[in-house]
C-alpha cells in the first residue's frame, strides 16, 4: 500500500499562466487523500470542496491574508534603530550637494570624531521615542536617516517626515547638517522647500545659550526631538519671525488657524509623496504606517471638512467654519488617500460604502488601475484584493 502524501502548500495561480496547473495540484492532492480507502467498484469518493462551496473560497480568502500578514509582520518588525548598506537614494550621497561643505574626503576626521558618531549610533538605540525611526549606514559613518512621525493635536497628526542627516570632519565641534524631503512643499516655517532646516540648536537660527549647538553636551538624539517639538508642533505659524507677539490675539489666532489648514493640506500631499515612492528601506514602514494609520487620517478629513478645527484630536476639538477653498482642496486629496489607504490594506469599508451612496461606482476601477500602477510584485493579488474589498458594496446595484 502507497504512503499518503505529505500534506501540500497553499496553491497559488499565476494568472499568466491560467489555471490549469493549479487544478492539477488539487486535483493530485484530492486524490492522495482516498488512496487507502476501500470503496465498492464503480463508487467515486465524494470530494468534500465540491459539497461546501465555502470550502472552495478558502484559497482566495488565505492568499488576502497572506499579503496582509507580509505588510503586518514586516511593519511590526521593523526597527526603531538599524544599520544597512545601500545608500544612493541618500541627499548627501550625491557629491554636489556637499559643495561648500568640508566634507571628509577634503579633511580626514579625527579618531574622536569615529568615536563620537558611534556613541550617537548607541543613544538613538537606547533612547529613540516611539515615534522616530532612524538607519545609519555600514559604509558612511558620515550619514544617517530619519523619519519622525507627525504628533497629535498638531497639522502634522499622522504624517512622517523625512530628514537626511550629514556629520562633518569637524563634528561635534560643529552640529550635524540637515536635509528635509520636503517634495518642493513648504509645511513649516523652519522647513524651506529646498530641504533647509532652521534650528537653533543646528546653528542655522539664532537661539541664546543652551538653544545653540553644545559639543559636549548637545546630541543628534536632541536635534531629532527637537525638530518634533519645537518645529511640528500645534501651531507652526508663531515660528516665523515676528509672529509670537500675535499670539493670545484673535488676529494671530485667526492667522494661525489658516496657516493651519494649508499646512494639513501640505502633510497630506507629502504622505502621498511618500506612499508612492517611499525612501529606501523605509519601504515596509511606510506601507504598514499608513496601513495602520489610514482609518483615523480619514476620520480626521471628514471632520476637518465638516467644520472642526484643523489639529484638534477628533471628537474633543472646537468646530470652526474653514475655509471654502480648504474643504474643497481637502476633499480632492481624500480621494487620493483612499485609493492609496484601500490599496495598503486599511479599513476604509465605510468610506468605500459612502462612494457607492454618491454614485460613484467608477471608484472601482480607479482602485484597480492604481493597483496596476503601484503594486509591484503582488500586483495580481492586490487587484482581487481591491475587487474583494470593494465589490461588496458595487454589488448593490449603483447606476
């Protein structure tokens, strides 16, 4: 008498190659199952997939989770500090832009300075908070990246901002040089569009004291909190030159509640910047951030468009009337979001559910040709995912 088979494989069908393979395997396996089962002749086992046709969607509904867990288990492991290797995509891996810049090539550094950025490399990975991530280099002691997420109650609620970091020869002597990805925006007054941050304690704005660069005693873990802070914080607009004094005046209150909603508009914008082309090796992080976050980022939008204060934790904030320009501006983004939330994975059934009320039964196919365009690998999958996702909803018959 033959061995039973060894146990098979989840199938999974190529759908270049039609499923004609697939059905084989099945088949093979169904058939190993009976191979020592004493049946009458002319009597066929009953096969159980073909009795219960929920049984038969089971390889559908694992391949889903399959591609979900992959986002899941990659965004849950990924580290708040690491090294890695590759660094092309990195501003200050590109000569020209170190030009008037003493760059290590132009003056060897000092053991200390070694010694010095190795003791940063330990702090950010003892100290880092929840919200920053950081990657240092194998091959450039000189560079690092960081990702700081946007804090609640603030415009940036949500958002991850980007920051290249250079350490010169001269380090700690002189402070760490800072590149922002801004995407041509300029969502802050201490963030230019062309990447300059403004920061005292970087030298790049004035500050007295303990709020300028301290060799002995300022950090890189230091600049990154205070970039967090004092720079994203709840009302951005103060931080430009002169503007502290309005503040506690209805005029600079006002003014600031408009800076405000073009600054959320600016951070939306940047998060679909980064959710199409995520920097290198943040790629999983970015995917399952807003994954995560996706829900609670559209939350946010329907209420900001439904009069409530930009930055206010939803639900507890005061309702103001904004702007007419604001609603509609805001309103073309969420319909980007969605598409791209919906694609990583988020719970955005119920917003998918209110398109099918407007009538917008085309959503579909937008869903489906930006999964063509963004998902790489597992692009068959995350079309029938986005079919299975929404489907549900077209099926009630929208015209």
């Amino acid at each position: 008498m033959e061995q039973p088979l060894p146990s098979h494989p989840p199938i999974f069908i190529d759908p270049e190659l039609g499923a004609d393979t697939g059905e084989k395997d099945s088949n093979l396996v169904s058939a190993a199952k009976f191979d020592d089962t004493d049946l009458p002749t002319g009597v066929e086992a009953p096969e159980p997939r073909l009795k219960n046709p929920a049984a038969a969607e089971e390889p559908k509904k694992n391949k889903k989770i399959i591609v979900e867990d992959e986002i899941d288990v990659k965004y849950k492991s990924f580290k708040k500090f690491d090294t890695v290797k590759e660094h092309s995509d990195h501003y200050f891996s590109i000569p020209e832009h170190l030009d008037g810049v003493p760059s290590c090539r132009e003056i060897k550094p000092s053991k200390n300075w070694a010694k010095r950025i190795q003791l940063e490399w330990k702090l950010l990975e003892k100290d880092l908070p929840e919200t920053i991530y950081v990657r240092v280099y194998e091959g450039r002691m000189d560079i690092l990246r960081a990702v700081i997420i946007g804090a609640a109650g603030t415009p940036y609620h949500d958002g991850l901002f980007f920051f290249d970091v250079y350490f010169p020869p001269q380090y700690p002597h002189v402070p760490p040089i800072l590149h922002y990805h801004s995407g041509g925006l300029r969502l802050n007054p201490n963030l230019y569009k062309y990447g300059k941050v403004c920061l005292s304690l970087l030298n790049t704005w004035y500050g007295m004291g303990c709020e300028r660069w301290n060799p002995s005693k300022s950090t890189m873990l230091q600049v990154l909190v205070s970039i967090q802070a004092l720079v994203l914080n709840a009302k951005p607009y103060f931080n430009e030159p002169g503007y502290a004094r309005t503040t506690n005046t209805e005029y600079g209150e006002q003014k600031s509640l408009t800076y405000n909603e073009n600054t959320f508009l600016l951070s939306c914008t940047t998060m679909l910047y980064s959710l199409r082309k995520p920097p290198m090796h943040f790629g999983d992080f970015v995917a399952g951030h807003f994954r995560d976050r996706g829900r609670t980022i559209l939350v946010s939008c329907k209420a900001y468009m439904d009069g409530a204060q930009v930055g206010c934790v939803v639900g507890e904030g005061e309702f103001k009337s904004c702007s007419t320009t604001f609603k509609t501006s805001l309103q073309r983004l969420f319909e980007d979001l969605l598409t791209e939330f919906t694609i990583k994975g988020a719970n955005c059934d119920g917003f998918l559910a209110e398109k099918v009320k407007e009538g917008m039964s085309k959503y579909c196919w937008m869903l489906v040709l930006s999964s063509f365009k963004q998902a790489g690998k597992y692009c068959w999958t995350l079309v029938l995912s986005s079919f299975k996702q929404v489907g549900k909803y077209f099926s009630l018959g929208t015209h």
